[in-house]
C-alpha cells in the first residue's frame, strides 16, 4: 500500500485526472459542432500548414491519436465536407490532404469554443515559467 502513495504515484493519478478532465470540457464545447477532439486536431494540423497540403505520413506523425485511427478520422472529415484528400501531382503514390473552405471556418469556430470552455486554463492558472516547466517535464517523461 505504501507504494501507491508514493510521490510519483500521486502524479501520475494526478496527470490523469487532469487529462479527463480537460478532455471533458473539450469533449461539451465540441459537441455543437459535431467534431471530437482528436478530429479538431487533425484540423488544427491542416490548418497550421494552409494553405499547403500535408502527406498522410505528415499528419500522422503530428497528431495525438494512434495511427490505425487516422485513416476512420479522415474519412469522417471528408464525408463532413472539412477535408480534402487529392494525390500528390510529383509522386502518385502520396496523398495529400487539406482542408476545405468549410473545414477552415468550422476549425476558427470549434477552436475557439474549446479555448473559451477552459477559459484559457494555462494562461490563467500557471505562469509562463510553470508552462514551461511542465512542457519539460512531460517532454522528460516522454522521451
């Protein structure tokens, strides 16, 4: 029993109840626009790289989610009307992947309802120092 009370046990239970909780939040401010997070994320992927198109390869590597999921994302995204996949026109065997018009409206608008719903949590609850203590910290605990 001593072991679960250890100082790093405690973090860790602490680091996940956070993750739920924040993805709560997310989770309700997204559901007005028909979107989870891990899709808002692909759009943010795109969007960050717009005009350009992303590789497949690309995306998978930036966003949060596992690779099997990717393709199912995708293809919500596109059916919804918010991606756009075209083959690349200097190598036909990579597929590019961009946002549409609509994907970039609906993005700024989702986007910001998850920043509101959690009222700019880091901004207002820890210092830019804290911000950065904690990237690096669960960077360390990545790596």
């Amino acid at each position: 029993m001593e072991d679960i009370k250890s100082i790093h046990a405690l973090a860790y239970f602490n680091l996940l109840k956070t993750v739920s909780w924040v993805e709560e939040i997310i989770k309700k401010a997204l559901k007005p626009y028909n979107l989870t997070h891990a899709q808002l994320n692909v759009l943010y992927v795109l969007f960050e790289n717009d005009p350009g198109p992303v590789s497949a390869y690309e995306l998978k590597e930036k966003i949060l989610v596992s690779n099997p999921d990717v393709t199912r994302l995708l293809d919500r995204l596109v059916v919804k009307g918010y991606v756009k996949r075209e083959t690349c026109p200097q190598n036909r065997r990579k597929i590019d992947i961009s946002l549409t018009d609509q994907g970039k409206k609906l993005f700024m608008e989702a986007h910001l309802s998850a920043k509101e719903a959690l009222g700019n949590f880091f901004e207002k609850q820890i210092t830019q120092d804290e911000a950065n203590e904690l990237r690096n910290i669960l960077h360390k605990i990545r790596a």
